[in-house]
C-alpha cells in the first residue's frame, strides 16, 4: 500500500489446483431388429478436487477460506455427478407394412405403416454445494459454516436440509464444513418423438413429426439456498432447464 495506496485488491491466477476422477461405466446396445434399437449407458463416478471454479467465487461456495492453505479445500467437484443413467431407442410401430404405394388399393396400409417414435430419458442424481454464512467470520475472504450435529435431508421443497445441523464459527475463525458436502435433488427428463412417413413413390417420402421435450413436464429443481442464517436457508426457489415444449 504504501507503493501504490490506491490499489484496493490484487488478483491473480495460479495453476496449482489438483483433481482426480474415477468411474465405472457400463454400456447395452440393443442392435436394430424387429423394429427397435436401443441403448442404456449407467456411470457411477465420483470428482475431487480443491480450486475448480470457486477460487474466483460463484454459486458452489465461497472464494477458499484460507488462500494459503489450499489442500484444505479438497472435497467433492461442483460436477461430482454420482449415478447417471441415458436410455435412447428408436422403435418403428408394428401397424401395417408402411410400404404400400398411395393409391386406391394401398390407403389403408399407407395410414397404418409407416409409425416410429423415438425417446430419451436422463436419470442422475444431484450435484453437491457448500453451506455458507450469511455473514463472514472472518476478514476479506468467504466462510463456510461447523458442523454441529447430524445432517438430515428432509428433501422437500420448504426444508431440502436441516440447517440445524450448521453453526457459526468464533469470530475470525474458519468453519469446518468441507467443500460441496451436501447434494441437491436429482434430475430426470424424457425427451419423445412420434413419426409418421408416407410413401409416395419409391423415393419419395412425406413425413409428419410431432417431438416433445421433457414430454411430463417434469420440474427440475435448482439448488436449495445454502447460505446458514439466511431466512431462506434450505428452501429451492428456483427451477433448471425448460418446462415441456412441443
């Protein structure tokens, strides 16, 4: 301060963050016959790591509580995705033979044939967030909050976790939550498709499609408000991704 008293911070960038990841993957493919194809993929990973995305703060936590002591940020990665499941299939509806020419004698076939639908579903389960204060313990850096009794997740939408279990640390002390140890709620969305082709002539097709994204309309939740002290602590307000869209 005393060589330029006008700086208030100084920031700088560093490349000693360390991350590790391990997973066990398990793919089925169902080949093509009998008019259906499908593929089912399982992933069971789990991310470490002690700076990605939060040494610059953001919504998976605050800045590190003790810059000079960076191993003691190691915990789960903001993308620590535990199970993940993706099904896709394509099956070609066993109504008439789709084949038959649009003429007098082949209109019904023509109606009949020709049927597909086409889907996606995304199961997987939630992804992690640090408990935070509302007000900092301590001078110029983030603070996250102790650990003070079991952690219960009631998993509703007024009370996603019990911030009971969380307390402030002394003044000028940094709490002893980890980073990231509490989860979010899951996710799933069933994306559908339903085809229809008409042959014209041997090459030449008409089709009608009618595709819905998140075709239940299913809410994804956002993250609940993790900030211990704040009045609103535990409860989700917010939603991700898109209502259903036709």
């Amino acid at each position: 301060y005393g060589i330029a008293p006008a700086i208030a911070d100084v920031s700088y960038f560093s490349t000693d963050g360390l991350s590790s990841y391990h997973a066990l993957q398990l793919t089925v493919d169902k080949r093509f016959s009998h008019g259906l194809s499908a593929l089912l993929g399982y992933s069971w990973s789990h991310g470490l790591d002690n700076v990605p995305l939060e040494i610059g703060g953001g919504s998976a936590g605050p800045q590190p509580q003790d810059p000079r002591n960076i191993r003691a940020e190691r915990g789960n990665s903001i993308t620590d995705m535990r199970h993940r499941v993706t099904v896709s299939y394509l099956y070609e509806l066993p109504f008439g033979h789709g084949k038959a020419l649009l003429n007098r004698g082949g209109i019904l076939n023509a109606m009949l044939g020709g049927w597909q639908t086409n889907g996606i579903l995304i199961v997987q389960t939630g992804l992690p967030f640090s408990p935070v204060l509302q007000t900092s313990t301590t001078n110029g850096t983030g603070s996250r909050a102790d650990v003070v009794g079991p952690i219960n997740y009631p998993h509703t939408r007024v009370k996603w976790f019990d911030a009971s279990a969380f307390g402030t640390p002394a003044p000028y002390t940094y709490g002893n939550a980890g980073r990231n140890i509490l989860f979010g709620p899951g996710r799933w969305n069933w994306d559908m498709s339903l085809f229809k082709h008409f042959v014209i002539k041997d090459q030449t097709r008409f089709e009608l499609r009618a595709e819905a994204f998140n075709i239940f309309n299913h809410p994804q939740l956002g993250q609940p408000n993790a900030s211990i002290g704040n009045a609103q602590v535990g409860q989700i307000t917010s939603t991700v991704g898109n209502p259903r869209q036709l």
